[in-house]
C-alpha cells in the first residue's frame, strides 16, 4: 500500500536568516544649532587710547563698529562619501560657515563637531607670496600631514594639475588670481583629507581646470572623504555634489539631493528676477 502525501512525516524547513541591516554611513560632520556672529570696524577712532581703554573695561563696542549675525541656528549632519554644495546669494552665510567647519572660527552659540582633519581650500586661502610656487607645494603638503617622501612622489602630479608651467620657479606674488587659486587647489588635493572644504576656487580656472578639479572632487568623495563645496556654478553642483543645502540671510532653506535644491533656487531667483520690473528703481538716490 503506498503511502498518501499526508502519511510523510513533515521536514522541519531551515528558518532563513535575519536579514543583516546595512551599517549606517559614518558622520563626519555634525552641525548643532551653530550660530555665527563678526564684528566689522570702522570710521574714525575716537579719544585715542584712554577712551579704548575704557571701552575694554567696559565691554563697550568701539564707534563705528557693528555685529554681523551671519548664520543664524543652522543644524545638519555630514557623512562619508558625501559632496555637499553649499548655494545661496551672496551674504547668505556659506564662506562664514566652512570657516566654522574648519575650526578657523568659533561658533557663538551651538556646538561644531568633526571626525578628522579639515582642510579649507579658498582662494583666499594664505600662501607666502614671496617664496616661490614650488617652496609652497612643500610647505602646503607638510600642513596638510604629507611626508617628504609623498611630497616628492606627488610634486609633478601637482605642477601638471595646477598647469603653472615655468611659474612654479617664481614668487607667488607674481601669479595672477587664476594661477594661486589652481595651485591651492593641486595641493589641497594632492592628498584625500576626510574632509575637504572647497571655497569658490572653482570659479577662478578656465574649463579645462574646472573639468579636472571636478574629477579629482568626484574621485575624492569615491575615497570615503567628505567634500563641501561654495559656488554659485549651479551646474557644478549638480555635477559634483550628492547633497546641496540652501542658505539664505544664514538659515536654511531646503537640505536634500542635489538636483532638487538647485531646482527650487533657480525656480524662486529667476521668478524674482521675472517679477522685477526693469529701470524701477532709477529716479532712487
């Protein structure tokens, strides 16, 4: 007599295993209701050293000067593997807050966190003017943790990105803006920095330069760095960046993907600037 299906005994089926939740991506920035505030002096000095004196003793402010609050309750996390763009008019606080994220400045209220070096890259960014190209790429890649035998390995790599020629063997003082801002960039580069501070340098090369630092900004964020990046190049934003944060006035107004930031800012400015009617103010002193 054959045996019906439901005589078999029953197999005990294997319980599959606990899907393993993806680990979370490391922050390494972390901003906590950051507020940032300057000072700007000027106009005369008045009564000389004893009324400064005064004001010192005092906590008095000197005449003429004034505070300037220039990001104003901002919060947001930053992770590994991110490139973040940073877009707004100017004013809105972008430049004041890498400063912040650099440790170049001190938050007067809120608390600044970051996991790692931080390296500020501007075009403004300090270099000795009376040394040449050269003596810099030394001095930079020594700020920036590199030892003399990776300076020595890496030194044409620099010269060819930053694309100085000859110059590398003059003063700074004698480049053009163009000619510093690629240098600083080649050696702000030269090295992946967990994270990488990036301060309008973009705007100041020719095409050729913008398409290699925008590779090299791409294979940083490939290296598990962290890239934040100023500009109003809206499509470099789009190009190179994960993640935008829009500031204006030092608050933000939107925080997500790339693509949808610089959308609605386009969306608002140029409705702006539809709804201004030209030649409305003249006749205004």
């Amino acid at each position: 007599m054959s045996e019906t299906l439901s005589d078999q005994p029953a197999t005990a089926q294997p319980t599959p295993p606990e899907p393993t939740p993806p680990e979370p991506t490391q922050q390494t920035v972390v901003v906590d209701d950051v507020h940032l505030t300057y000072r700007i002096i000027g106009g005369a000095r008045r009564g000389g050293a004893p009324a400064a004196f005064r004001r010192i003793l005092l906590r008095e402010e000197a005449p003429g000067q004034r505070s300037v609050h220039a990001v104003r309750g901002v919060s947001f996390a930053a992770h590994r593997g991110e490139a973040i763009g940073l877009i707004g008019p100017n004013g809105s606080g972008k430049s004041t807050l890498l400063r912040a994220i650099a440790g170049l400045m001190a938050p007067s209220q809120g608390v600044v966190w970051t996991r790692g070096q931080a390296s500020l890259l501007g075009v403004s960014a300090a270099m000795m003017g009376a040394m040449s190209g050269e003596q810099n790429i030394v001095l930079g890649c020594l700020a920036i943790g590199m030892t003399p035998a990776e300076i020595a390995e890496e030194y044409d790599s620099i010269c060819e990105f930053a694309g100085i020629g000859e110059f590398v063997h003059l003063p700074m003082k004698t480049y053009s803006s163009g000619m510093g801002a690629r240098l600083r960039f080649a050696i702000a580069a030269a090295r992946a920095p967990d994270i990488l501070l990036i301060d309008e340098a973009l705007a100041t090369g020719d095409a050729q330069f913008r398409r290699r630092s925008e590779k090299r900004i791409l294979e940083l964020r490939e290296q598990a760095g962290t890239v934040f990046l100023v500009s109003h190049g809206l499509g470099i934003i789009r190009e190179t960046c994960t993640r935008a944060i829009w500031l204006e006035a030092g608050k933000i107004i939107l925080d997500a993907d790339a693509d949808t930031v610089v959308a609605a800012y386009e969306e608002r400015h140029d409705r702006g600037a539809r709804t201004t009617k030209p030649g409305a103010a003249k006749g205004r002193s």
